[in-house]
C-alpha cells in the first residue's frame, strides 16, 4: 500500500470521462480520427459527436467530414457544391467582425451539409409533385384540366383523364403548366411527360408537343398564393409569369408522338429551392379533325427527386433564391408541410385541403430549441449556430 493511501496512488477522478477520452484525435492523429469519422453512416450520430465536445466539433467542421458524410448519402448534391459553397444559395454567409472569415465558411457548409445529410437521405428517389396550380389554358374546364395529369392514368373508370390546351391555328404557341413541389427545397433528376392519345377519336390521334423544357424556382414575395390566386388558377387561368423568379432552365428537350411516358433527364442534378416546377411544351404536332385546330394534350406528369423531408424546411430570404434552413418537429409544421409528407408520392387531393393549406401558415422553432431537444433525447439534428467553445450539458 502506498504511503499517501490508494486514492493517492490511483489520483483523483477527472472532471468527466470527456477529460480522458475528449482528446482521441490527438491520441490517434488527424489521418486515422478522420478514418474512424468517416466510418459513420449516420447524419443523427455525426450531430451527437458534434454535441459532445467542442474540440471534436471543429475537428468535424475543419475536415469536411459532414460533407463526406452527405455526399455518400446524396450523391446527387456533389454538383451543387457550387451554390453551396461559392454562390451562398443555401444559407447566406454572416461573418461577425472579430470572426475569422475563413472559419465563419467552413462553419457554415458545415451546417448546411449536415442539414442535406439528414433532411435528404433517403436512398430511393420519389415523385416530388405535390399539387397542380394553373395551366396557360385549358379547353374544357374543369374536365381537361390540369389536375388531372396527377392521376397516372389516362382514364377513370368510363371518364377520359387528361389536360387539354385551347385549340390553336398556329402550331408554334407553346403552353405551360405549372406545379407546386412536395418540398420548398428538391433535387430534381427527371421529369417524365405522358402525351395523351384521343382514344375516342377516329384514328386515336396523339395530342403531343414537339418538344418541352423545364424551369424551377419561386414565386416572388409574398411567398403564398391570395385567396384570389387560388379561385384563378382553379377556374384554369394562367398565374402571370412575372409572379416568379426563375432559378433553373433546362435544355429543350424534343418529344416523340407516341402514347408513352417520356423520360427526360436533366443533365445534371437541380437543386429546386422554392417548390415551382413549370413545364413548358414547345409547339404543337396535332390538328383535332372537327376543327382543324392545333392542341396539346398530357395526361401525365411526373417529377423524380429527393424532397427535402419533414420535419425539415427552408425559409425563401430573398428573391435571388437564397434561403435559410430550418428544423421544426412535427407538431410545429406548417400545414402545407403536413400535408406534403401525409401525402406521400405527391398524389391527387381534393380542392379543399389544396385551400386549406394554402391559408394555414405557423412558426418555426429556432434552431437552438432543436438542439435542447436533440441533447434530451429526441432526435439528433444539426448542430446549431452557437459558439465553438460552447459544450452543451
């Protein structure tokens, strides 16, 4: 036995076990900490490591490693880095006077990153159609009208489902149709187009265009339709133009006059941030017989993508199309949000609860809250703005 007894001998007890165990990284060095990091596969466990000590959370934040992480769950995301990192399209950049502004970068993709990891990573894409809004015209209202190309199918039990354009002397006047997103924030891949083939027609005619384009983005502020907009754009009439700021334009993509479902893939991932999607159909190919007339006819549209999923959101800043992200839980959501995620692959629902949405707007929490949240025991989420030196207990 030792002079001094045996808690002389074995030492006090250190303040916690962080005070034996917090300093890993400069046990193992930068290469092999990086190695054990990387092995994570979980966007909620990266978050509980960032948690539990602020040196390991600048280790984290100055190595990329929730970029790392995202990039494995999303690969899509790899081509965004540009309005992640250069354009600031994500989350504006605010650095603080007595702030390193290198640091204030790094901090900040490190968030953002993160928030993609877990608000994206399911590893299937889906439909990321939410609800019609308004066609540039419609022939028959409300028969042929947009919220039909919703239904995949041409036709519900003895009723023809499609849209229907207003009938044209000039094969060059295009139409759009524009659609809401199941998600302020998407990466889009492909958008498929079913032209509608007139079955009751002598000769089946097809109603295709000669070819169409894509744009995403949002409406100007105010962020929500009027009640106004939402009785216009039901009675089939085309929302101005001007209401929107488009941040994406497609290639011109040329369409077949066959009765199939064209799959049009974009050159690269896009990042939809707004939750507008317009396609524009470019030319007409079809008279209709009795009256010598151009149309165009769709009775499909699908986006495939990865929406941004509840309980995450995003917060439109200006109209450039920055934004900044959000996390509220699932008793916090906006309407819309609910109804989105509850809705699943985007699929039709009644004229309503389409308005109901639209008129419900409710608060977030800020990020901070989400933080106390995830520290007792809910889920992790990102970690949140605060300082660097701060260790959450």
């Amino acid at each position: 036995m030792a002079p001094n007894g045996g808690a002389d001998q074995v030492g006090p007890l250190r303040g916690s076990w962080m005070d034996d165990f917090g300093d890993f990284v400069q046990y193992l060095g930068p290469d092999m900490a990086t190695k054990i990091l990387t092995l994570l596969d979980d966007p909620s466990d990266l978050a509980r490591v960032c948690a539990a000590s602020s040196s390991w959370r600048q280790f984290v934040i100055a190595n990329d490693i929730s970029k790392h992480l995202c990039l494995r769950l999303v690969p899509e995301v790899s081509g965004l880095a540009q309005f992640i990192e250069k354009n600031n399209m994500i989350e504006p950049l605010k650095v603080e006077s007595n702030s390193n502004a290198e640091w204030e970068i790094s901090r900040r993709n490190h968030r953002i990153y993160a928030f993609l990891a877990q608000g994206l990573s399911p590893s299937t894409e889906k439909n990321c159609l939410f609800e019609a809004i308004s066609a540039s015209s419609t022939d028959n209202y409300p028969e042929e009208s947009i919220q039909n190309t919703l239904e995949p199918r041409d036709r519900i039990v003895d009723r023809a489902s499609y849209w229907s354009s207003k009938g044209q002397s000039d094969p060059g006047v295009p139409e759009t149709l524009l659609y809401r997103l199941i998600s302020k924030l998407c990466v889009i891949t492909e958008i498929h187009v079913h032209p509608f083939q007139a079955y009751f027609q002598f000769g089946f005619p097809i109603y295709s265009a000669k070819a169409v384009r894509f744009r995403a983005g949002h409406p100007k502020f105010p962020m929500d339709m009027t009640i106004d907009d939402y009785y216009e754009s039901q009675a089939g009439h085309e929302l101005d133009d001007g209401r929107f700021v488009w941040t994406y334009t497609s290639p011109e993509f040329p369409m077949v006059q066959e009765n199939c479902l064209q799959k049009f893939k974009l050159p690269e991932p896009v990042l939809c941030i707004g939750g507008i999607l317009q396609v524009e159909l470019l030319g007409r190919v079809q008279r209709q017989e009795m009256d010598m007339l151009f149309y165009i006819c769709v009775s499909h549209v699908k986006v495939l993508g990865r929406p941004l999923l509840s309980p995450f959101d995003v917060e439109i800043v200006d109209p450039s199309g920055k934004c900044t992200l959000k996390y509220c839980p699932m008793g916090d959501m906006p309407e819309s949000s609910l109804s989105s995620a509850q809705d699943g692959d985007g699929g039709t629902h009644s004229g309503i609860r389409s308005f109901t949405t639209r008129l419900i707007q409710r608060g977030v929490r800020s990020w901070e809250q989400m933080i106390v949240s995830a520290i007792l025991g809910a889920r992790a989420v990102p970690d949140s703005d605060g300082s660097d030196d701060e260790i959450p207990t």
